[in-house]
C-alpha cells in the first residue's frame, strides 16, 4: 500500500496542466533517464511533454512523419504550454535510426545531425513562431554516460 506521502508528487503532477515545452526525442532507451535527468537539472523545461520517434529530430524530415509529430506539437501547445515555450530537439551518438540510412561512421553521423537539427529548426519556427528552438546532442561516453551538448544552428 502506497503511503500518503508517497503518493503526494504524483497527485500533484496530475493538477498540474501546464508545461513550459517539448522535448522530442529518439525512442533509443539508452539516454532516457539521462535525459529526463538533464532536462530537469538544466531546468530546460519545466514539467516536459515528451515526444519520442526514431531518430528524433530527423523524423521532423520525412513528411508523413513531420505531420504526425507537428499535430502531436499542436495539441501539446495548445492544451499544455501556451503562449511562449520551447520546443528541445534531442539527438545522440551511435543512433541506430541514422545507422540504418547508412550514417556509420561518428562523424558523419554528426555532421548529419547538425544538418537536421536546422533544418527541423527552421521548419518548426515556421510552423510555431512563438516557440524557442534549442537543440541538443547527448554524446555518449565509454562509461555509459552522455554528456549534452548544445547546437547553435
């Protein structure tokens, strides 16, 4: 049985209806909780929706995709942020989405990734020009952690 204490941060998340943004990321369950650690330490958003897809941000690119992930950004700022918010596109090293369209090698991978970090960008600030864009790579380190860092495009 699950003590009044316990349950108390989950009552009060449930009362809570407003989020400052969305992070969309890959489904990859490697960098996750790292993740979720590093939006919540860095104060990136506040109470984040999460949206995941394969290969994150470059799902942004492939039109079917792009609609299914823009209506989900809809809804998402229409009945959760309002107003101004932000929008976190999250990649990673060794992404296995990028890899299966032929990106083996880390640098080109890399490089790919910065390109599709602007490109989804620029189309997201088209399509919710009150929103920030940031963008971020979770770099994976030998010992199994990521550090994050952040893309100027």
């Amino acid at each position: 049985m699950t003590s009044p204490a316990q349950s108390a941060p989950a009552k009060h998340l449930l009362h809570q209806h407003a989020c400052s943004g969305v992070a969309l990321r890959c489904i990859d369950f490697r960098f996750r909780k790292t993740t979720d650690a590093h939006i919540q330490d860095e104060h990136l958003l506040e109470f984040d929706g999460p949206l995941t897809a394969a290969g994150g941000v470059q799902a942004l690119l492939d039109p079917d995709d792009r609609r299914f992930l823009v209506k989900q950004l809809t809804l998402a700022h229409k009945l959760h942020c309002g107003g101004k918010w932000t929008i976190a596109l999250l990649t990673h090293t060794d992404c296995g989405k990028y890899k299966a369209d032929g990106l083996t090698d880390p640098t080109a991978q890399r490089t790919q990734q910065i390109s599709d970090h602007k490109a989804a960008r620029q189309l997201l600030l088209q399509e919710f020009p009150d929103a920030t864009v940031r963008c971020l790579i979770a770099i994976g380190n030998d010992d199994g952690s990521y550090d994050f860092e952040e893309v100027e495009v």
